[in-house]
C-alpha cells in the first residue's frame, strides 16, 4: 500500500473554513545534521562502477641505523593499501491523481514536492545508521572501537563518566580525534540526572550546545532505540563518514498520465552516492541481491573489513544500561 499513488478514497474533504494541513513526521536527523558526515565529492568525482578504489600510503615503517663506513645503508620502502567503498543507487516515487485534489481542495503534489527534500534526509539518515551498524560490527568482531559494559552485573551494566571514558579509550591516545556522542533520549536524561551535561554558548546557534566530559552531545531517539534494554550510544570524530554524490541521469523525472486514475502525476527522484567510514572496505562475502546492497546488506558486518589502524577510524560503539537490570 506504501507505494500506491493518493487517490480520492484517501482523502479527507474538507468542511467549510477548514484546510489540509501537513502532518511532518517527528523523526529527527541530528545524527545526519552532527558533523559526523563530511562530503567528499569534490575528492570522489567519479561513481562509475559498483565500488570505488581508494588506495593509500602506509606510514613509514623500521628503525634507524647506525652509519658505518664498513657497511651500505639498508633501503626500506612504503607500502600501499586499498579502501573500497561500494556505490550506491537509490529511488522514490511518489503520485496523486487528479480527482483527489480537485475535490479535497488541496494539492497532494505541492505537499509531495515540498516535502521530498527532508523525505531524503532521514531516507540518507536510515542508510547511515545501517553502515555505521556494518562497521561497528566489523570492528566489534576484532575486538576495537567498541566497549561493551550490557552484561556486567547491576550498576557496572550502568552508563556513567567512568565507563564513558573507557570506551573512548578504545582508541588509546588518539581519543582526542573523538568530538561527540551520540545518544537516545532515555541516555541523555541519565547523563543529566548524573549532572555531568555542560551547555556551551554559541553566538550564532539559537540554543545552547551540551556537551559531555568536552564532547558535543547529539540527541536522537530513530536509531538508537534500546534492544532488550541495551543502548547502543556512538561517540565519533567529525567528519568520520566521507560522503559523495553525483547526480544520475535522470534525477528528477515529473510524469503525468492523463488515462491513469482519471488523470495522475507523479515526481520521481534518484541518488546515486558513496557513504563510507574510511578504513573499512567494502568487502562483501556473498554478492548483493539487487545492483548496488540494501541497507540491511550494509548492516552486515562480515561485508567490511579494516584497512586502517583502528586508531585512524574515529567512531566508537559503546552499549550499555540506564538503569541495573
């Protein structure tokens, strides 16, 4: 039914004096909106194919040597690696017939086209959720950039300020690259009832920014809903997902059929994009069933695997209680 076009059946006619209103869907996109994203188009032109090579150099590597006119000086060498990040085509339609808005009194498709743009945005936001989960996962699996406390005992299962700064020690002494936490609304509640939320003051922001121990605190309940009681909070570095876009063909294509449900028009728009957590390639186990993977595909966490030194990928998973179980 989702993805039947309005017809009249659907709407609701208006009584004198009244008019339709848009009901906007309450789910939010801060963690989209946080900084955790950062585009990279300009570095990632080209989309062609179904991944995206990203080689690298690695550090330098070895210890110096003692200079002897009895002996040559050793060569080393740098070393190259490779970062695949898989490309991604994604579609919507959406329709209304004549009849609907010609007897409600209202356009269906000025609501359609108004709407379309903040549809994407949680559409990008559900996608990144799904890639984050895949990484996390992958990184979990080796035993990185992720603390676990669920399964303690009582209140050590317990989020507080000793087992945040555990688990951005996962990163040793690069936990300084870390700038922010994510976290539902049921965590942030906590963290204010533990009375460790700072608000920073910022000029041009019309609301004042908390933080956490120096780290900006983002509040968001889609997503980061507790599983049998665990919170799975994400702390990261700005900028920790790269993101490039670029237009398809054909990326807004209106259609009208005039046989169609008495007369029908529909709006459709596509996106073809990289969203990928540097250091992690893309490396699935199995093909994707369709052209490019579905975000539960995304969400696996045997399709990654790490390139990188785990301290050079900042975004850590941390899942705990609020309260003992």
């Amino acid at each position: 039914m989702a993805n039947t076009p309005m017809k009249l059946a659907d709407m609701i006619l208006p009584e004198v004096f009244h008019r339709y209103t848009v009901q906007e869907s309450t789910v939010k996109t801060k963690f989209w909106q946080s900084g955790v994203v950062t585009d990279v188009s300009d570095l990632i032109a080209d989309l062609g194919g179904i991944t995206v090579h990203m080689p690298f150099f690695n550090d330098l590597t070895g210890d110096d040597e003692v200079v002897d006119d009895n002996a040559d000086i050793s060569v080393g060498k740098t070393t190259t690696s490779m970062d695949i990040a898989v490309r991604q085509y994604r579609a919507r339609a959406y329709g209304g017939t004549d009849l609907a808005a010609d007897l409600a009194g209202a356009d269906p498709m000025g609501v359609i086209i108004s709407r379309f743009g903040a549809w994407w945005g949680r559409a990008m936001q559900k996608n990144l959720f799904a890639t984050v989960k895949g990484v996390t996962g992958a990184l979990a699996a080796e035993g990185l950039n992720t603390l676990d406390i669920s399964g303690a005992t009582g209140g050590a299962a317990v989020f507080d300020g000793e087992s945040f700064l555990d688990a951005i020690h996962t990163l040793g002494d690069s936990e300084d690259g870390l700038a922010a936490i994510a976290v539902h609304s049921d965590v942030y509640n906590l963290m204010r009832k533990q009375d460790l939320i700072d608000f920073l003051h910022v000029s041009d922001q019309g609301q004042p920014i908390p933080t956490y121990m120096g780290k900006q605190v983002i509040v968001q309940d889609e997503g980061f809903e507790a599983v049998n009681g665990v919170y799975t909070s994400y702390i990261f570095g700005k900028g920790s997902v790269a993101y490039a876009e670029k237009a398809p063909k054909n990326p807004v294509e209106p259609w009208r059929d005039p046989l169609k449900f008495g007369g029908l028009d529909y709006l459709i728009q596509r996106r073809q994009f990289v969203l990928h957590v540097r250091g992690i390639k893309w490396a699935p186990t199995a093909a994707t069933a369709l052209a490019t993977p579905s975000n539960a595909e995304l969400a696996v966490a045997g399709n990654w695997h790490r390139v990188y030194d785990h301290k050079l990928i900042k975004l850590v998973s941390f899942k705990h209680r609020i309260a003992a179980a």
